[in-house]
C-alpha cells in the first residue's frame, strides 16, 4: 500500500514579504522592456521631472510650467526635467513655459538616448527676456533625430551631441538674444541645421572671446547648415562650421550686422559656400585637402573675404557686388611637398567680381595650371596677383601641365586704380586691362616664355 503524504510550509512574515517583493521586481522588470508610456506634467516653481525608461518603443513626456520669481531671487527658481532612454525607437518629448513680465530664471532640459531610431524634441517658450534656457540632448546609435526649439528668452544655450550614422540635429531660435547653439556629429551621412532669428548670436561678446555658433562633423557625407539673422552693433555675430572626412557641405547664409563665419574643411571634394547680407561681414574659408570649392558672396559695404585651400583643383568664387570698401584675399596652395605625383587635375582656379569704390582683392597661387581671374567695377580699386609655381618637386613623368599660370585682372569704371602682378614660373600669361584715368598697372614676370598684355584707356 502506497501512502500520499501532503506537506504544508508555513511562512514566517517577514519571509513572504520578501517573496512578494520578489515577484513585484520580475513583474515590473518585464514591463520595463515593453512599450512604456510616461508623462511627468508640473506646474509651479523649483520643478524637477525626471523620466527613465529601458526598452524599445517608449514615449517619455514632461510638461512644465514655471512662474517663477526674479532672476536675483535666492534660491533661483529653475526648472529641471531629465529624460534618460536606452533602446531603439524610442521618444522623448520636453515642453517648457516660463511666464511672462520678463527677468524670470531659466529652464533646463536634458534628454539621453542610447539605441538607433530615436528622436528627442525640446521646446521653451520665454517670453520677454526670461533668461538662462538651456537645452542639451545626447544621442549615441543610428539613424535618430534631435530637434531643439526655443521661442524667445535671454542667454539661450543649444547643444546637440550625436555619435552614429545617418543622425539629424535641428536647432531653432525665434527672438532669441545673446544666445549660443553648438552641435557635434560624428559618423557618416549626418545633417545639422542651426536657425536662430534674433540678436547678438555667438554669446559672450562673439569673436573675442572665442565663443560661436558651432557645428562641427566629423566623418564622410555630412551636411552642415546655418542660417541666422542678428543685430547688435557692439557684438559679434558668430558662426563657425568644421568639417573632417570627405564629400561634406557646408553653408551659411547671414542676414544683419558683424556676421564672423568661419569655415574649416579637412578632406577631399568638400564645399563651402557663405552668402552675407549686411555690412562689415566677415569670411574665412580655410580648405585642406583636394577638388574643394569654396563660394562667398557679400553685399554691401565694407565686408572681408578670406579663404585659404592647399590642395589640388580646389575652386573658389567671390562676388562682392555691392558695395564700396570691400576686401577679398585668396591663397591657393596646390604644390604641396608632401605628393610627389602631379596629375592633369591640379589646377586651382579663382574668379573674382568688386563692385564699388575702394575695394581691395589679392591673389596668391602656388600650384601648377592655375587660373586667377579678378574683376573691378568702380572707383580707386587695388589688385594684387602673386603666382608662383617653380617647383624642382615636379615630375613631368605623370602627365601634368605645370607652370603654365594665367592671370586675367580687370579695372574698369574707375580713377586711381593699381594692378600689380608678380608670376615666377614657365608659360605664364597675364592679362590686364584698365578703363578711365590715372591706372597703373605693374606686371614682373621671371621664367620663360611668358606673356604680358597690358591695355589702359584713361586721361
């Protein structure tokens, strides 16, 4: 005969409370990695939401409202909300408000994802001048989206930090003033977008102190965009874009008073371009590598273009149309030591148009098969043309031209114009012509074979 014994296991309190707490954990765990849903709305003063989510698929949203008290309030009256992801496809949505009557303190608003697919959206409104709104997002994957929003307010900070491929990063600023937006890519097929619509963009006083809108990409296929419209007589407007791999776009379109951009390419086939409208903008173009192209165009008075490429077939255009006391400056260096093999595709070329009175271009080119095109319309203009391209390096094994530079300078419209034009090399040309009265025109040439024409029709 068999027997069945049934056993019974009495629990002590504190026993079972453990297991229960136990099973909450494993329960909660596994809703974790499905698709939460989490939404932090606070109105008041001395907010902090803070949402962490892990999995895929989550929506994390924090809605703030902040009346606040003055800036020179102690304690200061921030708002802080943190949103913390780690997954593919995940959101995170951040909407701040800041009351108006202006001086009220900031709001600061931070998202971290970790994981492909991802977007984070971030949006102040800060009426009157509120000051000290601050957004930062960090993204580490493929294939996510960071867009930044910020409707007015004082001592605004973007900053966009993205570590991946095929990223996105827009950052926008309406009636912003004293404000600074960076964003920082690295990987390939990248897109960055900076548009601020305000006064005084490059906080802390601009150029002088170092302090810029930023957009710096590292890696190949990126794209580089800013746009921005600022004034502010005493304080630089300050935009730089640096790029490092190759096939990258850069551009920049500025609308105001004291636009600095600054533009800095590593690689080959990259391209800059700057369009300026205003006075006393300045451009500098710097360009390493090859087959780059840079474009500036500046309307108005007494505006500064830049650009530097070493390289082989870089390309650059200047028009400065409109205007008077404009200067253009362009080094191209396309005989760089380090390549000992020349090919039929190291020829820089430059073109550039003055229009107005007292304006100033300078050229200088050392490379092979270079072309220096500069046109003047207007009054007491100065052009200065430096070719030099007698390299003992060259090896004509490899096909290339080679020393065959050609100078085309034009005054025309004008009194008391000055060309002068110093090529060192073989098969050079120069071609100078000048229109109206008292126009000196100064060619030197040292080489063999070269070629002056020299047409004046003035007094």
């Amino acid at each position: 005969m068999i027997f069945l014994t049934k056993n019974i296991i009495i629990l002590k309190p504190h026993i079972m409370k453990k297991i229960i707490l136990g099973a909450l954990a494993l329960m909660f765990g596994a809703i974790g990695f499905a698709q939460n849903t989490s939404t932090v709305t606070q109105n008041g003063n001395l907010q902090k939401g803070e949402s962490n989510q892990l999995g895929n698929g989550n929506t994390a949203t924090i809605t703030q409202t902040h009346s606040g008290t003055n800036s020179y309030a102690d304690p200061d009256y921030f708002n802080e909300s943190s949103v913390i992801q780690k997954g593919d496809n995940n959101t995170a949505t951040v909407t701040q408000f800041d009351t108006g009557n202006g001086g009220k303190t900031g709001n600061d608003a931070e998202v971290i994802q970790t994981g492909n697919g991802n977007t984070a959206t971030q949006t102040t409104n800060a009426p009157d001048y509120n000051s000290d709104q601050d957004v930062k997002s960090t993204q580490t994957g493929d294939n996510n989206t960071s867009t930044q929003t910020i409707d007015g307010g004082y001592t605004d900070k973007f900053t966009v930090e993205q570590d991946g491929n095929n990223n996105t990063a827009t950052q926008t600023g309406t009636g912003v003033t004293h404000n600074t937006a960076k964003i920082y890519q690295k990987g390939d097929n990248n897109t960055a977008t900076q548009t601020l619509a305000g006064s005084n963009n490059g906080y802390y006083g601009g150029i002088y102190a170092n302090e810029r809108i930023l957009i710096e990409q590292v890696g190949d296929n990126n794209a580089a965009t800013q746009n921005f419209t600022g004034n502010g007589s005493s304080h630089g407007n300050s935009a730089d874009i640096r790029q490092e791999g190759d096939n990258n776009v850069a551009s920049q379109n500025g609308n105001g008073r004291n636009i600095y951009a600054d533009f800095n390419q590593i690689g080959d086939d990259n391209t800059a371009s700057s369009i300026q409208t205003g006075e006393a903008q300045q451009v500098f173009v710097d360009q390493m590598g090859d087959m780059n192209q840079a474009t500036v165009w500046q309307d108005h008075n007494n505006n500064y273009a830049d650009v530097n490429q070493n390289g082989h077939a870089d390309k650059t255009f200047i028009n400065q149309k409109y205007g008077s006391n404009n200067t253009a400056i362009i080094n191209q260096n396309g005989a760089d030591d380090g390549f000992l093999h020349y090919y039929p595709m190291s020829n820089n070329y430059t073109k550039v148009f003055q229009g107005g009175s007292y304006n100033t271009a300078t050229g200088n080119q050392d490379g092979y098969n270079n072309s220096l095109n500069i046109s003047q319309q207007g009054t007491n203009g100065v052009i200065e043309a430096t070719q030099v391209s007698d390299d003992p390096n060259f090896d004509k094994n490899y096909g290339a031209f080679g020393y065959n530079n050609t100078a085309t300078l034009n005054q025309q419209s004008g009194d008391g114009n000055i060309i002068n034009s110093y090529q060192n090399g073989n098969l050079n040309h120069a071609n100078v012509l000048q229109n109206q009265n008292g126009n000196n025109a100064d060619v030197d040439q040292v080489g063999n074979m070269n070629t002056a024409v020299i047409i004046q029709n003035g007094l």
